[in-house]
C-alpha cells in the first residue's frame, strides 16, 4: 500500500487575519482544495493502512468498515469544524431591554480532540459577556463553542478561539471564557492520571477587571485562583 504525501506549503490560512493573534488553528492555504469526499477516500486508505500495520486483519467482519467508518466521523464530525462554511452564523440582536450586567452561559458541554495525541478532551465550558449594545441566541454561544472543539485543539486555543470570535460577533471585548476539561491523553495513558483536569481562561475587556472577574467566577463556582 502507497501513502501519497500531501506537500504542505509553508502559507498558513488565518480566518482571523484581522485579529493578528496567533490563535488561529494551522491550516494550510489548500486546506479546502479537496472535497469532503474526496478526503473520506483519503483518510480511509491512510487508516487502513494503520490498522494493516499493527497486524490487523482487514477482512474481518468486525473491523472492515472501521476505516471508512473512522474517516468520515473526522471529515464530517470530530473535525467538521475546521471548515469555514461550518462557522455559525453571526447573528445579533439589538439590546432593547437595555440589560447592562453579564451574561453568563455556563456549563456547556464540550468534546474536542487533542492535536498531539488524537485523543478526546471532555469537559465544561462557561462563557460570558457584557452587552455593548447587541446581543445573541444562547444557543449561538453552545454552537460557537462547538464548531471550536470540532477541530484537532490544544485547550488554550481553544479558549482563546471562543473568546475572540464572540467579540467579533457582539462587538466588545467585553468577553470571557473558562473551560474545564479531562484530556484523555493525560487520564487514560501516559502518567494515568484519571481525575486531573485542565483548566483555561480568558478575560477580554472589563471582565480583567478584578470585580467583574470574581462575579463570572462566581456564578461558575470555580475557585481557582487566576491572578498568577
Ligand atoms: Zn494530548
């Protein structure tokens, strides 16, 4: 079995050029010259190769579709969010009722994969915001964090990601993010460690702000202490 090599060229493609951090997940500029099917049939072949390496035997009944199976769960799920056409659409809504404190959407539920081990992440994420004048869905805050995690992340990214496209979106830096989390790589292999977990933060805008940042942590009821 033959694995073509695809030939990175040294061009990143930033979907957050204007922002010029370097948050952004590295993508190549061709990232999307192929389809979505044309990647399942790509992915497929390289992870049959995979399993032909450990000594697998493919025609067995109960691994023969893993391949294909494993390949269109990256392109279409786990890793669905790298595709910008799969970005949420930003839509707000102006502030009428003129609501001036947080906005805290606590407690949504997040899987990503970690980009060094392609293992799961699992674990919390909590986010809020201060209107400057608009406003969005709640559900646009669980769908933001989702087409994040649905990429191969490191945990720091992924916080900072979240953080910067809703201030894109409403206009303020005004934004904050924590994200708890159990990385698999470090709960079921390496050091074994099964009840650790990880946890990120960023604060935009006002939420630097010692009192706006204990009220966020408050209403999450995480008392780690973020000043260090
Ligand atoms: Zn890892």
């Amino acid at each position: 079995m033959k694995i073509e090599k695809l030939i990175p060229d040294n061009d990143t493609f930033s979907e957050e050029d204007h922002f010029s951090t370097n948050a952004s997940t590295p993508l190549r500029k061709d990232a999307f010259k192929l389809s979505d099917d044309e990647k399942i049939v790509l992915i497929q072949e390289h992870f049959k190769y995979i399993l032909d390496t450990l000594g697998m035997d493919l025609n067995d009944d109960s691994i023969s579709g893993t391949p294909l199976r494993v390949a269109k769960m990256y392109v279409k799920e786990l890793f669905g969010g790298l595709h910008p056409d799969k970005k949420p659409k930003a839509s707000t809504f102006k502030n009428s009722y003129k609501y001036g404190e947080m906005l805290v959407e606590k407690n949504i539920t997040l899987y990503s994969t970690c980009e060094h081990h392609f293992l799961p992440i699992v674990g919390k994420a909590h986010v809020a915001y201060i209107s400057n004048g608009s406003v969005v869905g709640l559900s646009k805050i669980n769908r933001i964090v989702d087409y994040y995690a649905k990429r191969p992340q490191v945990q720091e990214r992924l916080t900072l990601q979240i953080v910067q496209e809703l201030q894109k979106v409403l206009n303020t830096k005004d934004v904050a993010c924590v994200i708890d989390a159990k990385h698999l790589c470090v709960n079921s292999r390496g050091v074994s460690d099964i009840s650790s977990s990880t946890v990120t933060s960023e604060f935009g805008g006002s939420f630097k702000k010692e009192d706006k940042k204990l009220e966020f942590l408050d209403y999450i009821k995480l008392d780690t202490d973020f000043n260090e």
